[in-house]
C-alpha cells in the first residue's frame, strides 16, 4: 500500500508518556500511601495536562496572546479548585461518621 503515512513522533512519544502516567495513576491507586496518594495523584494530572496543553493544544507554538489566554483560563480553574477545597475544608463533621 503506498502513500501510508505514519503519525508524527512528537505525537507519538506523548501519547506513550500519557498512557506511562495513566498507569502510573493507577498504581498510586493501589498503595496505601495516605495523603501522599493525593498528592501524588494530583502531580501525574498536573503533568498530564501540561503534555496536553504543550502537544495536542500546540500552545508550544503559538504567540504570547494566546499564552495569556490559556494561562486565563488555568488561573480560573485554580480559583474554581480553591473555593471548593475551602467550602470542603470548613465543614463540620465532613465526611459524616457512620458509625
């Protein structure tokens, strides 16, 4: 067959980066870690999404306009993940005990 055409490298190589952290995710899963799976956790998303954002988003290769922009919007997204781990963080008794 001629003409095939094979996928990019870059592509390639951060899809195979995105499927090591998946299951570098779950394996954290796993361990009895106690905060330090959060935390861990939250590290390999931050790392995902950076790929994310760097590779399939082509922010490497655009302007400072569209930089801002896309900095914007993880600014907000860092106010929305605030407000909730503060609405969290100052309930009584939460999570209930059940016992």
């Amino acid at each position: 067959m001629t003409g095939t055409r094979r996928p990019p490298r870059r592509l390639v190589l951060s899809w195979i980066a995105l499927l090591a952290l998946l299951g570098g995710t779950v394996f954290i899963a796993y361990l009895p870690l106690g905060i330090a799976n959060t935390i861990i956790a939250m590290t390999i998303a931050t790392l995902k999404g950076t790929i994310v954002a760097a590779v399939f988003m082509e922010l490497r290769e655009r302007n400072s306009l569209t930089l801002t922009f896309a900095g914007a919007g993880f600014f907000w997204l860092g106010i929305m993940l605030w407000l909730v781990l503060t609405d969290y963080m100052t309930r009584p008794n939460f999570p209930p005990d059940i016992h």
